[in-house]
C-alpha cells in the first residue's frame, strides 16, 4: 500500500534521508525504529507531503504521492490518513470532544455539530474515556487520557492508514502497556495500515507485525517481528540490545 523507494532529502548540508527503500502491505503494522534523528519523523512527513524528498519516490496505492495536487485534492489524499502525535498535539482552548471532532468540524469530511459530538463520544469511549470527559478540557486530563484523546482523534474520520508517532513517550509502563494494546487492537479491528515510530522496544514487540531498522538514512534490516531477535544486523542487535558498544555510536 506505501512504498519509499530511493527516497533521498537533505536539510542544507545535513543529509538526512540516504535512499530510503521500504514497503508496508495494506492491513499490516510497520513499525520503525531507531536513534533520535536518524530521520523517522522525516520518513512520515515524506510519506503525508508535508516534505517533498529531494529524490526517488513515494507510492501510495501506486500513486506518487509527491506530485503536485490542487487543495481539493489535497484535502482528499490526507483524508485517508489518521495521526497521533507524540506530545499529543491537543488544543488547549477546545473541548475534549471538539479535539477529537476536529475533522469532523471542517473541510471535506465536515459533518453537522450534533452528529460530530456523538461520533467524538463513541470514540472516547473506544479508548477507554467516558462521555463526562468530553466536555472537560485537555489540561484537566492527566497525561494518559490525553494520548487516548489523540488517539481518539486519530480514528475518529475512519481512516485507511494511521500514523503513530512515538505512541507511549512520557508514559509510565502500566499506561504505556494499555496504549500499545490499544493501538493494536484498533488497528486490527478497522483493519488499518499502521506506521509506528518508536525506540520503545516494548512498543515494537507489542503492535508491530514488520519492523524496519533506520540509521545513518537508510533502512539496515526489515522483517517480520518475530525475526528480530535472531537477525544478525549488527546495528538492529545493537539497537534492540542497548549495548554501548557497536556500529552505532552512542553521543557523549
């Protein structure tokens, strides 16, 4: 369903993405992990247009995304598309249910205020949330409910293809352990094609299927999640191991 191929972008002198190959089958979870700025976020922001690569190319449905659209079509492509940001990314000033709304409240998928309220609070309740918090506002929730809010959020248009962006950062393990059960539940159940990055490797055993190693701009080792313990990539043994010796030095 997505494809990168060669996919190359540079920030002035610092090269980030290096001939980026990767493939996610629709319905499967793919997970990708590695360090802080090997290009995980850049990956996804490629993959939903808000970067255009320097080179190579990203498909979706077989479709290059990269081309240029007017914002009709715009609005459309990124309407296949939900979100959970890893702070989050709540709106202070609006309620509970008008977070998870939001798309519901505007654009393409717009939808009549009562029927998007209703819609909001089935969601809640998906993620665990009662009807009472939909009127509360973000900052009254604790940090917990406020992921199952963004998570709320992201399902809340039905999309065909999630992204999570580091799901369970800031998180205690108990509630960490409820969100990735719950990310993969859901998943499962819309029948979504998930893209997950996270250096949480709790995170990657409990919600991915595939798993693809990113370091240095380029994808090491993909495969099945089973297979990840017994590979013999030396930086996906590293990195799954957290041993400070190894191919991928550690910043001091």
């Amino acid at each position: 369903m997505i494809e990168l191929r060669d996919v190359h972008k540079a920030f002035g002198p610092k090269k980030v993405l290096r001939g980026v190959n990767l493939e996610v089958d629709r319905g499967e979870s793919m997970v990708i992990i590695g360090g802080s700025g090997t290009g995980k976020s850049v990956a996804l922001k490629c993959v939903l247009g808000l970067v255009t690569p320097d080179s190579g190319q990203i498909l979706l449905d077989g479709e290059d995304v990269t081309k240029a659209r007017s914002s009709r079509e715009r609005d459309a492509f990124l309407a296949r598309f939900g979100m959970l940001f890893q702070g989050g990314a709540l709106f202070d000033s609006m309620t509970v249910w008008e977070n998870v709304a939001f798309r519901l409240l505007r654009g393409s998928l717009k939808r009549p205020k009562a029927e998007a309220r209703e819609i909001a609070i089935e969601k809640l309740r998906r993620v665990g949330l009662s009807p009472d918090v939909a009127d509360q506002f973000p900052a009254e929730l604790s940090g917990g409910m406020q992921k199952r809010v963004g998570l709320a959020r992201a399902i809340a248009a039905e999309p065909e293809i999630i992204f999570f962006d580091e799901p369970t950062t800031g998180l205690d393990p108990i509630m960490s352990g409820v969100i990735n059960e719950l990310i993969r539940e859901i998943v499962v159940e819309m029948g979504a094609t998930a893209m997950t990055i996270t250096h949480d490797m709790t995170s990657v055993r409990d919600i991915a299927d595939k798993v693809a190693m990113l370091h240095g701009g380029t994808i090491h080792w993909t495969g099945p999640v089973a297979e990840m313990d017994s590979a013999d990539d030396p930086y996906l043994r590293q990195f799954i191991t957290g041993a400070a010796e190894g191919p991928i030095e550690a910043v001091r």
